[in-house]
C-alpha cells in the first residue's frame, strides 16, 4: 500500500470544499497541494473516510484543509489546498464524458494507474483522458500521486515511509508530461526529493517536494539525517 492512493481522494474533497463557496458562473483551480501522512495507509479493504472544510474564501480564491481517518478514528493524514477562482464553468461538469470501465488494471497502483516507473523514479505519461479534470488538464491529485510513487521508487527497500508531499501548480498539465525526480537528501532517517513535471515544451507545469522518513526512532539503533 502507497501513500499516494490518498493523492486524488484528497485533491477531490479540498477541491469541492472551495466550489462549494464560489460564485455563479466560476469554477476553481488548485494552485499549492499539501499532505502529510500520519499512518500507513490500510490494506484491508476498509474504508476511509475524508473531511474537507473551508478555511478561507474571497474573491481570488480559498483554502481548504482536510482530514482522512481509518476505523476507529486513526488519523491517518491531514492536508490542505490553496485554489484560485476563474471564470466559467467546465462544459465536462454539465455534460461528463463516458470513460472506460476500470475493473480490468489491476490491483495495484501502477496498474490501475496503467504506468511504468523506472528504477530511477523516471516515468512519461501520455495524454490521457481518464486521468483528466473538467478542464481537460491532468487532475492535480493524479499528479500528486505520481510524484510520491517516483519518490518512493527511489528509495525502495531502504525503510523509509512517505512523511509528507508538497505541490505547487504552475500551469495547466497537457500532452505526454514527463517526471524528473531529483534526490535532494539522502540519509538513513530522513529522505527528500523533488519531482518535477513538465510538458512537451519543456515547460514546468508542477513540482513537488516528498519527504520520506524512518518509523524507527533513534533508540532502535544508529541513525542520522
């Protein structure tokens, strides 16, 4: 189980949060997506539940934050979201398009995700409608939850769990995007890196930064950050 299966779930709540506040005849884009991860995420099959509020609303925008528990109430993270408002409502609100059943990818993130990420954290995604938002632009938590799985590419089998992810939205996500995952720290305890996206141009569209961290404090053994 991937930190990054609370990506779009995440993305969505915040999201509506804020719309729920707009004005007629305006929709919203997400501009700074945050996450930190408080639990692992459940393998069960039980269900989790997302609670979204708004925090702040005015003319350019809002912020939202969020929480995901588990049974019993475990908190397994908290987030928040910046959006800004623009003109004009998506025609894909009023009239969503017919996508493909998805029954048949798998299980496992990257096959439902239909992706390939390399040893080095590296992936190219091609244009893809399922993976969209009404804006026909790669939905925000898809991006997120790519982001984190090239992270947590990088250092696999090294004991380290997603701690946290930060996103900021620079333009709209279009064409076949490219993830350049860059290390900035590694240590024994603690791990940074960011995955830039950009477009065919080149052009960055999105960066985040994800923080891994060890769940064994500094009394188990030697470690350093």
């Amino acid at each position: 189980p991937s930190a990054a299966g609370l990506g779009v779930l995440l993305d969505d709540v915040l999201g509506q949060a804020v719309l729920a506040k707009r004005l007629p005849e305006q929709w919203s884009v997400t501009t700074e997506l945050n996450i930190d991860f408080t639990g692992p995420v459940p393998d069960d099959g039980q269900l989790v539940d997302a609670i979204a509020s708004a925090v702040l609303i005015d003319d350019a925008g809002g912020l939202s934050r969020a929480e995901v528990s588990g049974t019993a109430s475990r908190c397994l993270a908290t987030a928040t979201t910046w959006a800004r408002f623009v003109p004009g409502v998506p025609a894909e609100v009023l009239d969503p398009p017919q996508l493909a059943d998805i029954a048949e990818r798998g299980q496992c993130l990257a096959d439902l995700l239909r992706v390939h990420i390399g040893d080095t954290g590296d992936l190219r995604l091609p244009p893809r409608a399922d993976l969209g938002n009404p804006q026909g632009v790669t939905h925000g938590g898809v991006l997120l939850t790519l982001a984190v799985m090239s992270a947590e590419q990088i250092f696999l089998g090294r004991g380290l769990d997603v701690g946290s992810v930060r996103v900021i939205y620079l333009r709209p996500a279009v064409g076949e995007l490219s993830f350049e995952p860059v290390v900035v720290h590694r240590g024994r305890s603690l791990g940074v890196v960011r995955v830039d996206v950009r477009n065919p141009a080149g052009a960055l569209c999105t960066t985040a930064t994800v923080t891994l961290r060890s769940p064994v404090g500094a009394g188990a053994g030697p470690a350093q950050g």
